[in-house]
C-alpha cells in the first residue's frame, strides 16, 4: 500500500528536504549509490569487473527545470565517457541516460533532449561503448522511443528500456524485437494510472513474461531488468528451449542488491550487468528503490525512529 505514496514522494521537494536531513539516510544511500564524485564510482566500476560482472552506470538527475541544467547533464555524461576511456573500462561499462536530464519535459523538449544526448552517444561510440536510454513515466514513452529510433540511425547498438507494467509495451517489444537491437526489460518503477498500467503485481509479472518471451524468440539482444528468481528462472529456461548463447542476452540487476545472485550468475558463465547510479542528485532514485522493496523501506523506517 505504501508502494505509490513512496513514488508519489519521490517528487516531492518538502519530503526530500526531510528524508535527506535525517542522519539514517547516508547510510542508506551508501547502499544503492556507488558515491557522488565520478571518482567513487570508478572505485565500484574496478572492484565490480574485477569480480567478473559489468556494468552500466547513470549519473543520478531527472526532471531538470532548465537548459542549463540539462547541457550540465550532457557534460557530466561526456565526463564519464571521458573517464572511462581513460580507465580502459570501456569495453566493460555502458551508460544508461534519463532523456528528462536532458531537457526532455523543457518547452520543445523532444528536440532539446535529441540534441543533447547526441554528442554523449557519439563520444560513447568513439569510447567503444554505449548508451541505453532509460524509460520514465508514461508520457515520455513516445519521445523516448522515437529519439531511440533517430540515435540508432548512426549508432545501432543504442539501447532501449521497456517497462511490463504498461499496457502497450508488449506491442513496442514486437517492434523492438529486430535485430542489433538492445532492450533491457524491467517491471517499472513509476507510480501510473490504472487508465496505462497493470496495478496487481501479479498482472505485472505475467505481462513480464509475456514481453520476455517476444524478446527471447526476436533478433535482438534482450536484458532482463530482474532481481526476481522466478523470472531469472524463466528466462534461463526461455534461452536453452530457443537456443540462445550465453552471449546472446545478459541479465541485470542494481547496484546493491541481491549481491550474492550476481555472482552466482557471473559464476554459471552468464554476463551480468550492475546499474551503478551515482552522483548528488539521487533522492528520487532512493525513494523508488524504497518503494520497491518492502525490505528496504522497513529497515529505513526503523533506523528513523532509532531502532535496529
């Protein structure tokens, strides 16, 4: 029940002043966030390939309010291509982008946020990697895909997400499903209208492997965005009844969480990839991750009012 007031507050200005004064918070962010500096999450990026996993990392931002912010996303992106080339981990770590951070909801945003994710996928492909654009909330799937469409022009191994809780999305993996094409499948983490979205988790779950199975039986390269076993399971099975390799799709899962299953993955000969957010902007993405996992959202409460 909480799950929607947790993601209605994710866009709350007065309860992120709140949640970020509370002592227990760092703490907690520590958990799901490699670190605020570029540098901290170069750190996580070694200690992670070094243990056989990869990586995609997101600079935390969303919803900026103005065009200066937005080019200030497109550096802090061109930054960490910058870095990571330097690093020599290219070849191991993608990016993963937010078009909003963009200037995609700006007056002429569509455009805005096509022009200046451009230079950041270019700088991508110039690295040796790439970009998966990640999916906001329901209004921002037409935009997004139709940027997706234009990037892929150039850069065919751009990358989508899709979210199994919308209605429509079993039809835009249909239409992603061809081949070169990179989409990563997760449940979503967004609080929509009964009018676009699934609200019974179990009708999430079955639209997931309704999408799974399109994307497993396409010419594309499917990501499974899943900490859930059950779906780790099905897709595994998908994959050995349809022939696919190991090199053929990957799982991925985030930064922090179910540690031990991604390296049992790792271990089975699977690619795993960590999303690995970092950078000071990283209320909303801290609150969604609370509103996924009633775990994380107990443990937080408790160390709020002083209890262990």
């Amino acid at each position: 029940m909480l799950g929607p007031v947790l993601l209605a507050a994710s866009r709350s200005a007065a309860i992120r002043r709140l949640v970020s004064a509370a002592p227990v918070t760092r703490p907690m962010v520590d958990r799901f966030i490699a670190g605020e500096r570029l540098t901290e999450s170069l750190g996580s990026v070694r200690s992670l390939t070094a243990r056989g996993l990869d990586v995609t990392l997101d600079h935390l931002g969303e919803d900026v309010t103005d065009r200066v912010e937005a080019l200030r996303s497109r550096d802090a992106y061109l930054a960490l291509t910058e870095a990571l080339a330097a690093e020599g981990l290219a070849g191991r770590a993608e990016m993963s982008v937010k078009l909003s951070a963009f200037g995609q909801a700006l007056p002429g945003g569509h455009d805005l946020a096509l022009a200046n994710v451009t230079p950041v996928v270019e700088a991508a492909a110039a690295a040796g990697t790439t970009v998966t654009l990640d999916m906001e909330d329901h209004t921002t799937v037409d935009s997004t895909l139709a940027i997706l469409g234009e990037l892929r022009t150039r850069f065919p191994q751009t990358g989508a997400v899709v979210q199994s809780y919308l209605f429509r999305t079993e039809d835009d993996c249909r239409a992603l499903a061809g081949e070169g094409s990179r989409v990563r499948l997760v449940k979503g983490a967004y609080n929509e209208p009964a009018s676009v979205a699934h609200q019974d988790k179990r009708e999430v779950d079955r639209a997931y492997v309704r999408c799974l199975k399109i994307l497993m039986a396409g010419e594309g390269y499917p990501m499974i965005g899943s900490h859930d076993p059950r779906m780790v399971a099905i897709a595994q099975d998908l994959a050995h009844r349809l022939g696919r390799k190991l090199d053929e799709y990957e799982f991925q899962m985030l930064y922090g969480i179910r540690v031990a299953e991604q390296e049992r993955l790792v271990a089975e000969g699977h690619r795993m990839r960590v999303y690995v957010p970092y950078g000071t902007d990283w209320y909303g993405y801290f609150m969604r991750r609370l509103a996924e996992r009633p775990a994380n959202l107990t443990f937080f409460l408790r160390s709020l009012v002083g209890r262990r």
